[in-house]
C-alpha cells in the first residue's frame, strides 16, 4: 500500500470523527470494503463499510487519536486482502497482516500508529521449480509449480478465475514479486504471475466441492480423541468462563493435533499468553514428524490492547491463509481464541455506528458475521484439473460473560458447530483439567468411528460407548449415594461409582504441564482405556462371586493403572501392555482366592 | 495557534457541546483549556467531532458553566504526563500533580497517558517472582514480574489492610531496584489517610502514591489508573525498575466509565456498563509485563470490591478474563477471623507454573502447592461427611484430614499481619504436610518426602509455639 495523496489519488475529506469511526467526503468513486489511507503523515489504515447519501463510513484499523477534522482521505479502491505466498509460515501477524517482527524494527517495542509493512519478506529467495511447461494449458487451481518452504512443498497455484496456456515460465532463486510465469489468456492478452496472490479476506475462496468430514483429526488429548471427536474438516466451540482452560486446550492443539499447517489467532486475549507460544514453540517438534513445530504454523497476535477493529478483521485474515493452504491439499486447522472478543469488536463497531441492537447489545447480523466465518471450514474438493482433497478444521473458543451458556455468543455458535466441548468452572476450580464436562458436550461427528476402527484402532466404538455408560450411570448414582451412602448401594453401583473416580482422575484428567502426559498418541489413548474397562469388568466379574468392592480398591495393579496416564510417555506403550498382563493375573488370583472359599 | 470559542450549546454532566467554527481543524482527543466567569481554569478533552459538533468532556465537570461567558481555548496536544525518577516517595493526585506539599516535580519526559500496546513479539515471558511475604499468596498464587493478578474482595472485607500489607513487604528476591505504584480510584479521605499512615510507618520511599478521592471529579478516575502506568513504563523500561502497581479500587473506575458512558447516551451491554468495557479495561491491564532485552518489569494488583460477592458481576468477569488469576477472598474465613483471608480453591496465579522452583524459590515448591490443594479439597469433603454422619464415623484417614483442615486455615492462612519468607512459608507447609501419613501425599516426590517430611509430627506444636511466642511478647 503506497500512499501519495497527490493529484492522481482519489481524495475524500474527514468531516466527523468518532473513536475508530470517521464521516468522510467527497471521494469521485466509493464502494463498500474500499481500503483508505487517512491524514497525511499519520497513515491510519481504514476501511469503507457503509455509504449513507455520499458520505462514506470509515472503520479505522488504528487509534484515531489526534486526527484533525478536515485531514484527507485516499481511497485506495481494493478491498482489505491478504497477500498469500511463500513466507507466511513461522510469521506473526497483527490482525491485518502486519508482520509483527518487522513492525518492531521499524517502531521498537511498541506498536506506534502508521508503521506498514509487507507481509511477505521481499528480499527473500525462493527456489521455484516448475512442474508444467511452455504450452501447457492450465486453470484455476492447478499447479505450476513449487517452492521449498521449511518443511512444506509450497505449491504456486492458477488463482481462481483464471486459465490460460504457460507462455514463460521461470525456474530457479526469485525473490516473491519476480514474475514466476506468464499466461496467455483467453482473449490472447499475455498476463504476468509472481509468487504472491491477493485474496480479499471477506470472501471465501472457491473450492469445487464438499464433503461429508470423516476422518477424526487426532488431538492428542485423550477426552476429545475418546469421548467428543472431531473431524477433519470440522467445527468446534469450546466455551467456558474465565480460568476453564480454553487457552490451554488451544495451545495444545496447536503442538499436538494431527494437521498440517496450524493458524492460530489469539483474537482479543494476553499478550503474556501469545509470550508463552511464541517461547515454548521453538524447542518443540510435532510429535508426527519431529520437524520443528513452529514450521507449520501461521500465527496472529492481535491481543486484547490492540486495536479493535484489527481484531474484528483478525479471523477472516486467519481463514483466508488458512484457505490458501487448504488450496494446495493441505488438512489445516485454524484455531481461534477467542471468538467473543471478536463479536465483542462487532458490537463495539456496530454501537459507533449508532446500529439498533439485538440480544445484549450485538448487531442484527452477528449471526450472519458468524456463519461467514464457520461456513468456511470444510473437507472440500480444492479447485485443479486433479482430484486433491483438502480441509479446513476450525476450533473456536467462546468466552461467556458470567460462564452463562444461555448469552448469545455461544448460542448463536452453537447452531454453526457440530461439535461442543463445554469447560465447567466446578471442575476446573477441582483442578480437574481439562475441565470438559461429560454431560454438556458433545460431538456429532459419528462418521469418524468407522475410520477410528478400521484404520486407527479396532474396539474404538466399544469403548466410547462403556466409558459414557459408566460415565452417566456414575452420574445418576451419586446424587442417590449422597442421600442413602456408597457403602448402602448394591456392590455393583459401588463399582460403577469407584469406576468412574478412577477413570476421571486417571484418564479424563490430563496434565498439560507433565512431559509423559501432555500428549497422548491414539494408541496410548485406546490401550489406556482398555485397560480400565478391563478393570471394570474383571471387578464386575468378581463381584457376581462375592468379592467386596473394597478389594478392588486395593489392587496393586489399579495403583499403577492410576499413574499409568503420567508414568508412560506415548512413546513406552509396551509398559501398559505389561500393566495389561500384571493385571489380568492379579485378577486371576483373586478369583482363586474365592473360589477356595465358595 | 490557539483557537476560542465563546459559545457553548449544551452542558450535560461533564460534556460540552459546541459548534465548530468552519475550517478549524479540530484534533481528535486534543486538550482544551476552559476558562469559568469566575476565572476558573478547568481542563477538558475533545471526545468527538464532526462539522457540526465537538463533544468535549471537562475533567473538574460542568458545574456553574455559564453558556455565553466560558472561555473555550483548543491546545493543540493530548494528554500527557510529567515523569521523572524524583517521583519516588510522592503523593499526586488524578493529574498528576503533587498533593503532598512538596515542590513540583521536574519531569525527565512528557509521556501520552495512553501509551501504545506493546508489540507481543517484544513481549518476554513473565519468570521471575515477587515475594509478598504472605504464605498463601506466595505458596499457592505465587505473583511473577510481569503478571496482572487481581484480588477479588467484597464490600467490608479487609482488603486494603491485605493491600498495605503487600505494598510494604513485597520484594524482588535478587538485589535489583524495586518500586511500587499506589494508585488510588474513588477512595473515602479516611481510607487514604489510613494507606497514607500505612506506608509512612515504613518510610515509604519506595512508594510512589496516585490519589484520587471519591470527592474529586469522576473523570479523573479514569486517567489516574493511566497516569500510573505511564509513570510506571517509563521506571521499568527506561529505568530499569521492578515496579509493582496496585489499582485499588477498580470497582470505583468501572463506574465513573459507565456514568460516563451513560451520560454520552451509549447503548450499554451488560448491567449498564459499556460495551468497550472489556477493550478499556485490557489498555489498562495489558500494560503489565516485561520486554525482552530490558531489565524493568510492571507487575499489576487491581483490587475489585464485586458487588453482592457475585463473582459474575461485570466488573470482576471482565477482569478475570484479562488477568492472569485471581486472588479471591472469602467472607467466611473473615467471619472466622482469619486473615488475609485468601480463599484458596478458588485462586489461582496462572503464570507460577514456569517461575516456581530450586532457581527461583525452592525446589519443592510445586510440589506443595499442588499437594496442599488436593489435601485441603479433601479435607473440605471430610468436613462435609462429618456434617452429615457425624465425626465418630469418619475414618482415622479422614480424621487427618480435618485436622490438617483446622490447622491449615488456622497457621498457614491465617498469619496475620506477620511477614514470612518463601523458605518459611514452605516449612509451616511441610509442618501441616506431615500431619497426613506419606502415603497420602501422592502429588509430592519422593526425594522431597525423603528430605522434609517430620516424622511423628505433633500437631499440637503450632499451639504450644503460638502459646509460648504470645507470653515472651507479653
Ligand atoms: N490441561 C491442563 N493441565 C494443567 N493445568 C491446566 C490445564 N488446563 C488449564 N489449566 C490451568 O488453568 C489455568 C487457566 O487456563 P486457561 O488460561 O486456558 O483458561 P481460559 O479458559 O483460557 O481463561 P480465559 O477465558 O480467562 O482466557 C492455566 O493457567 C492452568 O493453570
Ligand atoms: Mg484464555
């Protein structure tokens, strides 16, 4: 973006001035979504989101604090877009793709106002390697050609809308804008293509077709993998109050869960929190590959004091790069925490603009706003002559005023999503994290069982379905053990009782801060579990002979099986079949025991 | 060049309303200076403009504003403050100026109250931690150097002898400069002359006071928190000071926002509060941390009174949802005479995880605190038993249990006024750890167990040495 505020730019005049939102004048052209560059010397981004007889209305991306009344405005005539190419990974942005590490350069440790940027480093080389040739007719989608990018085969690909025979095409080290390939179009006229498209971040990229998602996306947190999955191509909320854990699940998504590229968006939270990524990320390695974890991630840190407006825009710039990727057949997941402080800007834009509000204070079309943004996630057919698939997972975080279920926010998303990890205040101040309540959640995506038994893991459907039995009979059961006492329920509620404490404290809690139990491959996930409803049933076996509960207690085996969760990395699974062999004889002798007796 | 203006069209409570002349270019949020009939100089700042309007909002308020006899000038600047190393053991109100009748202060640099938000890549993560020499805040929530920790109080409880008590005893551990900002929002004259008393008596160097009392003007509620923190950015980042900040009462603030707000006719979010509530508390909050490369730190305790105890309320809610924790207190413990009377199940320090341990307190840390928590939930759900079948029917493990309950509220958390170092705070701990059998502290190693667990401790020893401490001082 080039300001000139000369005689070729198309001026307007501020007439009013109201926090982030200015009245301007007098521009010859004006649509909505225009970027403008306000004040001479201050260099405000903002952008037109209303027209009301003439007078454009400006949504600022920055402070407007001294701005004078009559200063000038250029409409620069293109929609807020994101510049997309080789050089977003490992990058963090602002809200509007301000690449942050370049912003300290040029301003220090704090962000002054009108400091620009490009997001993509111009000076870098890149080594294009083609893969078509002169005269080979290509379209939207298709690819041409490829740049190594850390890690990843960084695909250069038709934009949409276009198609056209390879006139030229280069090979080897180019910086971004150097042209990568030339295209006679349609009409005979010669185009020229760099390495970076511009995608403007309010509408979603085509893509030729979508599915049904059916492939679980492996968190590596063993209450989602086990109990409330989610798909590739899915949609989660994961909403609780203040405290629950919702950045905590975040984070470890972001290290562990099985995708390909990851775009985080600390969207109106702590800066200390995105300190914390940004330090604990570089020692890591994606537990797949062992590649450094920070190569497959794009991050935006538009924390709480930045602002508003940035924030509002920060999770379509986040799904926009989440699509581009999507776009070269990549399963990205896009994570965004939190998406009340993005409604919240909503509703503070919507109360500048003097708009009517609905349900607490937010705009009529908060809705609408969200559905933009979840609807674009998806287990879709990319665009391309070959079939290549791609998804777009979103996890969202929702943070009810009050820890209130019932407010807005999480109602309206509760219509977009099909999977619902609710955190509960009571278990989180137990200590019982991470505090997703077995009641209020749930996942829709039953088309991952078929998947996790045929290709991950057999007896996934079995034991999903003892684990919610245990689960809700405990449930039940304990609100009749309050009134009457465990030791005057039957021995076999005593056991559903002692189960379920045992599995909640020895599986379904999971330390994020214990190396052994941070992550939890699926196979730990599934022997684990086995492992208890082995216990279960053998107990249960018992207790038909008259083995008191009390006895089970004591196992030798049930303590380790207690610590096996922090005892064993997901790296030691042969420990826990050890477990499997101690236990199984452990029983074994009990039964003997008894059965002398009988 | 000056412009004034003479006609005012409209007052409302602290806003004026008023024509632009055509072709002044009145700058968005620039200082105006208002001259009364009787020659009162008052200071005010443009909210809003437009041709046909400029709101402008008058710190001091409206009061005995004539419509055709105030002078209106137009500064051409923004708020800023004067700052400067001299500030050190002062007293200034909302302003900025000196209330304590010493001489003026020759400020080193003029600073924007609003300062900028630090760009979260400079950002270093908060690891070094503040000793408040209170047992359950430093064992169990312990404070990090460039964490915002809230204490979440009620209306009669004893939050501002907890509050002196920080201020005077809280340190950094290493030998590094170590300032704290006091910065009073709505507080009663009693109240201040009490903090005032409080620091005195520890000759108060080191401490840097902002008052604003209930009687000044509303507005300046909201700049006083501003104008302490831009002092505090210029000690840590370019003075290279620890500075702790305490906010105290941000319930005050919340409220001089929403009159404010009301009177500007916005549409309010919840229980009439502002929808930017949650925006203009961060500006403030956020402005806590640390910066890679640059040895100052800004460390913040904003003290919320929740109305009703409803931890719910906005003001709280929001609060917690910005800070890293919160330090809750409990009217119960403060019925039972307990003090501080920090509830623990409910706090929580979010950033202690990586600053706690041998480097920087001791190696057993952890340990303890995740071990007191589970025995003192335990310990609740054994009393809760007791309630119902009676102590005679608990089992000898549960007994522990409540003994290490009585114990735990009566010496660990209620200290009282007394100061105790972290490696002291851990030996009462160790002392109430050993009242349980070993095998029931599943969350401590065993390496520490080894090392100090007392065998046969007698739980009768707290008494018998707070007995004996009582009679040498009588
Ligand atoms: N899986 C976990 N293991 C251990 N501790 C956890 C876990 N999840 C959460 N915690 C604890 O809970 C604290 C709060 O978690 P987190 O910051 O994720 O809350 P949040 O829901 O994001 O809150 P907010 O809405 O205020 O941002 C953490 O600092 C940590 O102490
Ligand atoms: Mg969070």
């Amino acid at each position: 973006m080039k300001s000139k505020f000369d005689s070729s730019a198309d001026l307007g005049t501020v007439i009013s001035i109201n926090g982030s939102v200015l009245k301007v004048e007098g521009f010859q052209d004006q649509s909505v979504g225009d970027m403008v560059n306000i004040g001479e010397g201050l260099n405000i981004i903002g952008e037109i989101i209303k027209i009301v007889n003439m007078v454009a209305i400006v949504q600022c991306y920055e402070e407007t604090f001294g701005l004078e009344l009559n200063s000038k405005v250029e409409n620069y005539h293109y929609p807020l877009s994101m510049e997309l190419g080789p050089g977003l990974l490992r990058t963090i942005y602002d809200g509007i793709q301000r690449p942050l590490k370049t912003l300290s350069h040029l301003s220090g440790d704090f962000l002054s106002r009108g400091i620009r940027a490009p997001a993509l480093d111009r000076e870098k080389l890149w080594n294009f390697q083609p893969t078509v040739e002169i005269g080979d007719y290509v379209t939207e989608g298709d690819f041409v050609g490829f740049v190594k990018e850390l890690s990843q085969k960084h695909q250069i690909i038709v934009p949409p809308g276009i198609k056209g025979k390879i006139k030229t095409i280069n090979s080897g080290e180019m910086v971004v804008e150097d042209c990568a390939y030339t295209l006679q179009l349609e009409d005979d006229s010669i185009k020229e293509f760099t390495l970076i498209t511009r995608w403007p971040i309010r509408n979603a990229r085509p893509y030729k077709k979508r599915f049904l998602p059916n492939k679980p996306l492996i968190t590596g947190t063993r209450v989602f993998d086990l109990l409330f999955p989610v798909a590739q191509g899915g949609v989660v909320a994961v909403p609780g109050g203040f405290g629950t854990g919702k950045t905590v699940v975040q984070h470890n998504l972001a290290k562990f869960a099985d995708a390909d590229i990851i775009v985080y968006i600390g969207c109106g939270e702590r800066g200390n929190e995105m300190a914390d990524l940004l330090n604990s990320f570089p020692n890591l390695m994606d537990p797949k590959n062992n590649l450094p974890l920070m190569d497959r991630t794009i991050m935006i840190a538009n924390t709480s004091n930045m602002p508003v407006s940035a924030r509002e825009a920060s999770i379509f710039s986040g799904i926009t790069m989440a699509e581009y990727w999507r776009d070269m057949g990549k399963n990205v997941l896009l994570l965004a925490d939190s998406t009340s402080r993005w409604a919240e800007a909503l509703r503070e834009l919507s109360g500048r603009l003097e708009e009517m509000p609905t349900e607490g204070g937010y705009p009529a079309y908060l809705a609408t706003r969200l559905s933009n943004f979840y609807e674009r996630a998806g287990l879709v057919q990319v665009l391309g002559k070959f079939k290549r698939m791609g998804s777009i997972t979103i996890v969202g975080s929702v943070s009810p005023p009050g820890g209130d279920f019932s407010e807005p926010i999480t109602t309206n998303t509760k219509r977009f999503v099909k999977a619902f990890w609710a955190l509960d205040a009571k278990l989180a101040y137990s200590r019982h994290y991470p505090a997703v309540n077995w009641l209020d959640s749930y996942s829709l995506y039953n088309e991952v069982a078929k998947y996790w038994d045929d290709e991950i893991q057999e007896g996934w459907q079995k034991s999903r379905t003892v684990v919610n039995t245990i689960l809700s009979k405990a449930d039940q059961l304990e609100s009749i053990a309050k009134l009457i006492g465990t030791e005057n329920l039957p021995p076999n509620q005593q056991l559903i009782l002692y189960v379920s404490t045992v599995l909640k404290e020895g599986y379904l809690i999971q330390n994020s801060f214990n190396d052994n139990d941070r992550y939890s491959s699926p196979r730990k996930t599934m022997e684990l579990i086995e492992l208890f409803i082995q216990f279960y049933k053998s107990s249960l076996k018992l207790i038909k002979l008259g083995v008191p509960v009390f006895r089970f207690k004591q196992m030798v085996c049930l303590h380790k099986l207690r610590r096996a969760r922090l005892d064993y990395h997901s790296k030691d699974i042969s420990n826990i079949s050890e477990l499997e062999l101690e236990m199984r004889q452990e029983f074994e002798s009990l039964e003997e025991q008894y059965v002398e007796l009988t | 060049m000056a412009i004034s203006y003479t006609k005012i069209s409209s007052v409302m409570g602290p806003l004026l309303y008023m024509k632009p002349i055509p072709n002044h270019n009145i700058k968005n949020g620039s200082i105006v200076r208002i001259q009364t009939r009787d020659g009162d100089i008052r200071t005010g700042q443009v909210l809003t403009v437009s041709r046909e309007l400029v709101v402008i909002q008058v710190v001091e308020g409206t009061f005995g504003m004539s419509l055709g006899t105030t002078k209106i000038t137009f500064l051409d600047d923004i708020f800023r403050v004067g700052v400067s190393r001299e500030m050190m053991g002062r007293r200034f109100n909302g302003l900025g100026e000196p209330i304590d009748g010493g001489d003026p202060i020759l400020p080193e640099e003029l600073l924007d109250i609003n300062g900028e938000p630090m760009n979260p890549v400079c950002r270093a993560y908060p690891r070094d931690v503040i000793q408040t020499g209170i047992s359950s805040f430093d064992t169990l929530m312990t404070l990090v150097r460039g964490q915002k920790l809230p204490i979440f109080s009620g209306q009669g409880l004893p939050h501002n002898k907890l509050v002196a008590q920080i201020v005077n005893n809280a340190k950094v551990l290493s030998k590094e400069p170590f300032v704290t900002i006091f910065c009073g929002i709505g507080l009663l004259a009693e109240q201040s002359l009490y903090f005032q008393k409080k620091f005195e008596e520890q000759g108060a160097t080191r401490v840097i006071s902002f008052i604003n009392l209930a009687s000044d003007p509303t507005i300046e509620r909201l700049l006083i928190p501003k104008i302490a923190l831009t002092t505090a950015e210029f000690l840590a980042y370019k003075q290279d000071m620890h500075v702790l900040v305490v906010l105290t009462d941000i319930t005050n603030y919340a409220e001089a926002l929403r009159e404010i707000s009301n009177v500007k006719g916005e549409i309010p979010a919840r229980k009439g509060f502002p929808s930017y509530m949650y925006s203009d508390f961060a500006n403030i909050y956020e402005r806590a941390g640390r910066i890679k490369g640059k040895k100052g730190s800004i460390t913040q305790i904003p003290v919320i009174s929740m109305p009703n105890d409803d931890i719910s309320h906005p003001i709280p809610d929001i609060t917690g949802y910005i800070t890293e924790g919160q330090i809750v207190l409990s009217r119960d413990y403060h019925q039972q005479n307990i003090f501080p009377p920090i509830y623990p199940l409910s706090s929580l320090s979010r950033l202690m995880k990586d600053s706690i341990g041998g480097d920087n307190t001791r190696e057993d840390h952890a340990d303890i605190t995740s071990q007191l928590y589970a025995c003192y939930a335990k310990a609740l759900e054994a009393r809760e038993l007791e309630s119902i079948i009676g102590k005679e029917s608990l089992s000898d493990n549960d007994k522990d249990y409540l003994t290490f309950a009585e114990y735990f509220e009566l010496y660990f958390i209620n200290q009282g006024e007394s100061e105790r170092s972290f490696e002291s705070s851990f030996n009462v701990a160790w002392r109430l750890l050993s009242i349980m059998k070993k095998s029931e502290l599943i969350r401590v190693k065993k390496e520490n167990i080894h090392k100090y667990y007392i065998e046969n401790f007698d739980p009768e020893t707290f008494t018998k040495e707070k007995a004996w401490k009582r009679h040498i001082r009588e």
